[in-house]
C-alpha cells in the first residue's frame, strides 16, 4: 500500500476517534477529498520541478504514533533558546509534552489546538479563522483533514505579549519512520504584537515526514515576527506551509534559517488585505551533504499602499541543492506597491546546485518591484585578504559565511536567537570565531 | 630577513617576475618602483602567498626558511604583512573583531592562549591613537563604506596590531590625501625599528617623503633593473621612468 492510500485509509479510523460533531469536521472531509483528487505533488508541476517527493514517500511512516515517548529536559535543551524567558508548546511524536510546556490563558492564550477545537469557548475563533487561510494545495490539504494537534495562539487587541513563544516539535523515530502533521494557529488581533520560534528536531535516525500546516492572522496594526530554525538530521523532511493574511498597517516577518534535514519544502504565502502593510521574508540556508531546501514564497499584493521585502542568502557544499522560487503578485488595484526580492547563492563545490526563479506578475502600472538573483563563488581575493592576516582558510571561509549572511542575521529582533544562529552556523562549519557577531 | 632568489613567477601561462633578487635585512627600508604594468604588486602578492599565482622558479627565504610553499596565513604567522591597495570589505565583521581573530589565531598558531581581553583592549586604544583612529571607527564593518584614506589607515592600523617583522607597503599612498598620507607615514615611521623591515611599493616619491628609504629599487618588466639611495626616487620623481626604459632596451 503506497503512503496515499494508507492516509486515506486510516482517515476513516481517525475520522471515528476524533469528534464527529467537532465544528471542523465538514472541513476535514472536503479536505480529504481533494488529498484524495489530487495526491502528492510531482516534478511535473511547475511550482515541483525541482522538488521531488517520490524517495521520502516510500518510507513505511507509522501515522498515529501508539506510544507515549517521554523526554528529559536535560537531553533537548539544547533545542530550546533556553537562555531567555519563554512560552513553550513542546510536542512528542505530535502529543503534548505538558513537562516540557510552559502554556498561558492569562490575557492570552498559548495552548493547544487540540484543546481549541474540542472546547466551545474556542469555537468563535476556530469558526473565523481555521483553515480560512490555508490554500486547497494537495499538502495543505492533507493536513488539514488530519488536523488534531498543534500550537494554538490567541493575542487579543493591544497587546503585547511578553515574551517570545517557541513552538518544537520533537519525533523520536521509537516506532521506526514517523509521519507528523502539525496544525498551528495564531490569531494576533489588531494592534497586537508577539514573536514565535518554531523548530522540528528528530531525536533519533529514523525518518521523519512533517507536514506542517501554520495559519498566521495579522489585523490592523500588529506585529508578528516568526522565526524558523531548521536544522534536523538527515534522515528527517519537512514540509512547512505557511500562510500569512494581513489586515491595514500590520507587519509581519518570517525568517527561516534552513541549515539541515534532508529534504525541505518551504511554502511561505503571504496575503494583503489593507493597505500600508508590510511584509518580510527572510532566509539564510546553508547546507552541505545531499540536503537539499526548496524555498518558494508567494507575496500577493492586493490593495495600494503596501511593501514586501524578501532576502535569501543560501550556501551550498558538497552536493546540496537549493531552490528558490519567488512569486509576487501585484493586482490592479495594488497602486504605490513597492515589493523588493533578491537571493543571492554561493557554490562551494563543484556538486552543489541552486536553482533560482523570480515570478513577477504585475497588473498594476505604478509600483516599485526589483528583483534580483546572483550565484557565485566565495571571493577569492577576500580570503587572500583575511589568510594574509593570519586567519586560517577555514576560519576565513566562515567569516565570509557570516558577512554574507550579514543582512538577513542583522533583522533578527532577539538577541538571543541571532546568538544562536551564528552559534550553529559556527558549529556547522566546524569553527570558533571567538566573538559574536 | 628576507631573501629573494632569481625569483621567475606568474599566472597561468604568463610570466610576470622574471628573476627578482632582492635582499632586506632588519632595520631597512625599502623601496620598490616602477612604471605600470612592470610587476610590483605581483611581487606583493607573491612575498605574502596569493595562490593564484605561480612561482615557477627560484626562492623566497625568509629567516633562513624558504616559505614558498606556506600558505599565506602561515606567512602572517611568521611575521610577513601586506598592507593591501585595495583593502577587502567584510560587512557584518567589526574592525575590532577582525583584528582580534587575526591576532588570536596567529597566537594560536604559535601554540599561545587567546590574548586576555584586557591586554586585547589596552592594545586597540594605544595602536588607534597612533593612527588617529576614534572608537566609532572600530565597531563599523570591517572596510565597508569606508573612504580610501580610511581604508589605508585601517590597514597600518592592523600592522600596528599585529607587529610583523616585515611589512610591505602596497601602493599604500595612493587615495590618500596630505593629512591622511602624513598619518599613515608617520604610524609607519613609530612602528620601525631595528628588528623589523618594510617595503614600501609605490608609483612615486611622495610617501617616501615621509618614509624614507634606505634602498630604491626600480622594478620593470618583471626586473629589478637598478637600485640606489633613496636620491634614485628623487630623479625618477624628475625625469620619469622613460629613460630606464631607454637603458634596459639599450
């Protein structure tokens, strides 16, 4: 049985154990019904070519792992920006790690989407916004019919919430290839502001298959920051799709630091539903091995007024490969729209491959939109330059890693987290620099 | 301290030194100059370990140790510094931890701790007031936007940091203005001393004003075609490299 019927097979069985009069599950049953028309994405779409799913689908993933796996603190601290004070929804094999969680219902709510979708106190919410953003891709799709668990993030007006809240999502791989399908929602009302750190992280060499699905809601005038760090093992994949709608005024920003795995998909889709709203979209992949990320972002201007800035930088050793593929849309009525968008690659061997795709659809006649893609070698008189002074190949390589990277780490709002993304970049590249950048 | 032996060297296929001999011992200046194109900065490059050119020929021997096959940041190690014509830019890298991952690995090379942060800090604040170099300065991204006369002095700066037994001096007056030249040679000058060696490679005699040398060599198609005092840069100052030519062709 290939992986497609088994999930359609075992919908009915989670069908019945799940609530049937739970308010999502008309949704879910369409959403299996265009799983099932559709089926997994192959290299013959256009927004697939260079994006094959067939090896990662042949694995034998156990869907609803059996058992619960516990977790010391201990062992995965190191997963956590753990140097800072943090809301915390920590998953195990996709169940709630409630030792592990630092949730809240004071003022706003850092819980759990199993608990949203099952109590009518959430149904308001649930009702207004699940799966109102999410597309009807085959993906998307598929995690919407299977959607149970997750992180569930409710930030009423004008506040500000204080702290960051990280999401992580740990597989223990006990029951050989895993199959996840993570549902987050954060709802961030107007004039309201919170930060987000989400990582996957396999615990064990056994494959791992995430098919994650985060629904982001910014109104009028607030400030969603979320920030990805992907650095798994090489036998985990991840299929991140998240989708951003924005009301007037708001801001929202993903960085997506993309540093591991085996295969990842990120499908990052912004809407702009009022004006003066900006938009941001930022990344730095660097990747070695056979590993191999798929950026492809879609910003789609809808009113006047507004602004998208997109920067990818990606690095790319041994035989990794990188996509990106950046569309932008600017409709009719999207006048005085300034959407910016460059990903710039360095090739560091001979194997490595980046394929880079700007996609402009432009409707709109006064708009300011550049986009610009550049691959290229380290800078060879650069390393002279630092190896003269004393700076070993390696170090120097690294140094020149991070200026490249400069940009990108520079927007980071919490301290912490750039420490730890120039920390891992550091430990990737097998250095100590000695300072922070 | 240094010697240069029928040195033949160059890129690819062409051939750029064609047998350099040359000798510093501690204490001298010198000069290297000559018209465009003769293969001075090649001569640079080559002293300090660029790979991309080739030594087909002869031998670089420095303290009694020949360091062609060194790579360049073994050559930093032992003491070898090149001043840059046209300095790098690293945005995201401060001047102040630039300099301090060069001074730390090259201590680490020599099997030395890391220097303590104190001394690290002493050390900026006495070397940046030589040059005349302010605080703000040193926290900006190593080299970016900086002006040509910034760049330079950042360059002495970090010889002045690092304290190499030879310096050479890469076009290092060319951008400068008066003021910035005279600081530049003046941190040169306060660097000097009876163990160290610099060679200075310039278009002309301006810098050596400043910092005066105790041999001139004129370098040209790959040659070191005449050497003198330092009155022979005074005469190519007046007269131009034309009649060098002249003689060589002759």
């Amino acid at each position: 049985m290939d992986l497609k019927e088994k999930l359609l097979s075992s919908f009915l069985v989670f069908e019945n154990k799940v609530d049937i009069d739970s308010p999502i599950h008309d949704v879910r049953n369409e959403a299996i019904k265009v799983f099932e028309e559709k089926g997994f994405p192959s290299k013959k779409e256009e927004a697939w070519k260079y994006t094959s799913l067939n090896k990662i689908l042949k694995e034998d993933y156990s869907l609803f792992p059996k058992q619960e796996n516990a977790i010391e603190y201990k062992d995965v601290k190191k997963y956590f920006i753990h140097d800072i004070d943090s809301y915390k929804i920590v998953f195990i094999d996709g169940k709630y790690s409630s030792h592990l969680s630092e949730t809240t219902h004071d003022g706003i709510d850092v819980c759990l989407m199993s608990v949203a979708l099952s109590k009518p106190k959430y149904s308001l919410i649930i009702k207004n916004y699940f799966n109102k953003a999410a597309t009807t891709d085959s993906l998307p799709a598929l995690n919407t019919a299977f959607a149970q668990e997750g992180a569930y993030i409710h930030i009423p007006k004008n506040k500000v919430v204080d702290k960051p809240i990280q999401i992580i999502n740990f597989s223990t791989g006990n029951e050989a290839a895993t199959m996840l399908q993570p549902r987050n929602l954060v709802v961030a009302e107007e004039n309201s502001q919170v930060q987000i750190i989400e990582r996957h992280q396999s615990l064990t060499e056994n494959a791992v298959l995430t098919n994650s699905v985060t629904e982001i809601f910014a109104d009028n005038r607030a400030i969603v920051d979320y920030y990805k760090i992907q650095n798994d093992h090489n036998n985990a994949s991840l299929i991140d799709n998240t989708f951003i709608k924005q009301k007037r005024e708001s801001i929202a920003s993903v960085h997506t630091f993309s540093f591991g795995g085996k295969l990842t998909r990120n499908n990052l889709n912004y809407y702009q539903n009022g004006e003066r709203i900006d938009s941001i979209l930022k990344g730095v992949t660097i990747l070695g091995d056979k590993q191999h990320v798929d950026h492809n972002t879609l910003v789609h201007h809808i009113e006047p007024n507004c602004e998208s800035h997109q920067d990818y930088k990606g690095i790319f050793g041994d035989s990794a490969t990188g996509v990106f593929n950046g569309k932008i849309i600017v409709e009719k009525e999207a006048q005085k729209t300034n959407a910016f968008q460059s990903n710039n690659n360095i090739l560091i061997s001979d194997k490595a491959a980046i394929n880079t795709k700007p996609q402009l659809e432009i409707f709109a006649d006064d708009v300011k939109c550049s986009h610009g893609c550049t691959i290229g070698q380290l800078d060879e008189s650069a390393m002279f330059y630092m190896r003269s002074r004393g700076i070993p190949e390696k170090e120097a390589k690294a140094l020149l890693m991070y200026a490249f990277s400069n940009n990108v780490l520079n927007s980071v709002k919490i301290p912490e987290v750039k420490q730890r993304i120039t920390k891992i970049i550091a430990n990737k590249l097998g250095v100590n620099i000695g300072f922070d950048l | 301290m240094l010697k240069i032996v029928d040195l033949h060297a160059g890129v690819e296929d062409k051939a750029i030194l064609k047998g350099i001999n040359l000798e510093v011992k501690p204490g001298e200046v010198h000069a290297i100059m000559g018209p465009n194109g003769s293969g001075k900065s090649t001569l640079s490059s080559v002293i300090a370990g660029k790979e991309e050119y080739e030594v087909t020929k002869g031998s670089i021997i420095f303290d009694d140790e020949d360091i062609n096959e060194l790579d360049a940041e073994e050559r930093a190690h032992k003491g070898v510094f090149l001043s840059f014509q046209y300095p790098v830019e690293i945005p995201g890298v401060s001047v102040t931890n630039f300099i301090k991952t060069a001074i730390n690995e090259t201590r680490k090379a020599k099997g030395l701790e890391d220097m303590p942060a104190k001394d690290m800090l002493k050390l900026i604040r006495e070397k940046s007031e030589l040059l005349e170099i302010d605080r703000k300065f040193l926290s900006r991204s190593l080299n970016e936007g900086f002006s040509g006369g910034e760049k330079k002095r950042n360059e002495i700066f970090q010889m002045a940091m690092l304290e190499p037994k030879l310096a050479i001096l890469d076009e290092t007056d060319s951008g400068l203005d008066i003021d910035a030249l005279r600081i530049v040679a003046n941190g040169v000058n306060k660097l000097k001393s009876e163990d160290n060696a610099v060679i200075v490679i310039t278009h002309y005699q301006r810098l050596l004003d400043h910092i005066v040398p105790d041999f001139v060599h004129v370098l040209y198609n790959g040659k070191i075609v005449k050497s003198g005092g330092k009155e022979l840069a005074h005469e190519l100052e007046e007269k131009g490299y034309d009649w060098i030519k002249e003689e060589v062709n002759a």
